[in-house]
C-alpha cells in the first residue's frame, strides 16, 4: 500500500493546534505541551525555507552552466 497523503500540510496543522491552544489560555508561557507545539511548528517552516531556498539556489545554477 502507498503512503497516503495529507489533505493539509503539517504546517497548517500545527498552526491550527497553536491557534487552538492559544484560545482562552491564561499562561502560555508556561505550558509545556504549547511550547513543544511552538517548536515544531518552527522546525517545519524552517525545513520549508530551506528546501525552496536550495531549489532556487539549483535551479540558478543549472542555467547558469551551460552558458560557457
């Protein structure tokens, strides 16, 4: 069986549980579970910066080298 794909991205999924968490919260500061949220919310769209950014710095790349 093939993997299945996600209707949403994780990103907008976190974003949406952050969102949720946030609502009638009294101290965010301090709970645990929405820092954890925060973080690997984070990490997700660092991971996508990176990975456009390395598409764009390739894709310049290969049509600058055939141009001798």
């Amino acid at each position: 069986m093939a993997k299945k794909t996600a209707t949403e991205s994780d990103e907008t999924r976190l974003k949406k549980k952050v969102a949720e968490k946030l609502t009638g919260h009294k101290n965010p500061k301090e709970d645990e579970a929405l820092r954890s949220l925060k973080k690997r919310l984070r990490r997700t769209q660092r991971k996508r910066r990176t990975v456009t950014l390395r598409k764009k710095n390739s894709a310049s790349k290969k049509t600058a080298a055939p141009a001798k």
